[in-house]
C-alpha cells in the first residue's frame, strides 16, 4: 500500500470538499484532523504530508494496522464511539461513506461536537438515493432535510452539498456532504 497516481481522484474528491467548506486552505497553518473510518489512512496521510497532525479510527483492525505499518498514520482500530479521545481538541472531523454504518447518529454527533475546538467544523458524506436501500451494511438512510436537521442540531452553521458519481459499474450513486462550522455547546442542542 502506498500513494501513488492511482488514489489522485479519490484524494482530491475528498480534500476539495473539505477545502470548499472552508475549514483548509492551501495555506492553513497546521491543524488537528481526524477522521472517522478512514480506511488504510490514504487521505491522513496526505493530509499529514502538509504539515497536518492527523489520526483516525477504523474498526477493521487489518485494515487499520496495514495503514499503520505502509503509510505511518495514527489509526486507532477500532469504533469511534469506544476511543478516549480529547475535547475540544480537533479542528476538523471528517467522515466519508462511514455514518451511514453507525446505529445512533445523534450520539456520534454530540461526541463530534464535545471533540472540536470552539472553531472546529465536521465535513460528512453520505450516500442517498434508491440505490442504496438494498444494501444491508447501511442502518441508516439520509436525504437532505434529515442530513441537515442533524448538522443544525450540533452546529451553527450548516451547508449540505449535492453529489453525484459513477461507481466502478458506471451507474450513478447519489451522495451528500454535510458541513457544520462551529459547534453548540451541548446546552444548546
């Protein structure tokens, strides 16, 4: 496992969306980002690469130890909901096709929201549309009003983005990103 040409699209799919939310910059001074489900750490990695300290959890442990060992990257194997982990540390939390998996998506918001910094923000991705119902691994669908009621629970600012790409079969998925900039405290959620 290494970075290569072959992971540029999955790459820059992912840091455009967290740099159109405006939480990175080109030239952002260096910031605390973790991501949730991060796979084998390709985008920490990256991220790292510029000067970021990055860390991530993934609960496949194979997964997450062959990301230790190729990339270097702080993976912590196992579900985000069960890591110590620090608050009001993390200037952004980010999570891609992950949130969809998870049984209680208030909970895991409200431990987004206790672990970023006062100008902390959270870009998620979500995948929506018909598409998806059959798939079995996902205990949780979302269209956008229930995407952003989520977000504007947690956050004072929110912003949901349409998506759409082909999959390795050419058919069209539909996906959304969640951005919320500045957490709630919890009493006002």
């Amino acid at each position: 496992m290494t970075y290569g040409p072959e992971w540029d699209g999955f790459i820059e799919a992912r840091t455009s969306i967290v740099k159109r939310s405006g939480l990175l910059a080109d030239d952002s001074p260096p910031l605390n980002i973790f991501e949730i489900g991060c796979a084998e750490g390709m985008i920490l990695h990256v991220l790292s690469k510029s000067g970021h300290d990055t860390s991530g959890c993934e609960m496949n442990p194979y997964v997450a130890q062959g990301g230790i060992d190729a990339l270097g990257v702080k993976i912590y194997p196992d579900q985000f909901e069960d890591i110590d982990l620090p608050k009001d540390h993390f200037d952004i939390i980010m999570s891609f096709h992950t949130l969809e998996h998870m049984c209680a998506p208030r909970e895991v918001f409200q431990r987004i929201n206790s672990l970023l910094s006062p100008t902390g923000g959270v870009v998620i991705e979500v995948p929506t549309g018909p598409e998806e119902y059959p798939n079995t691994d996902h205990v949780q669908f979302f269209e956008e009003d229930s995407l952003r009621l989520l977000i504007d629970t947690y956050f004072h600012e929110s912003e949901i983005i349409l998506n759409e790409y082909p999959n390795a079969k050419g058919v069209r998925i539909g996906s959304l990103y969640g951005i919320g900039r500045r957490p709630k405290s919890l009493s006002e959620t």
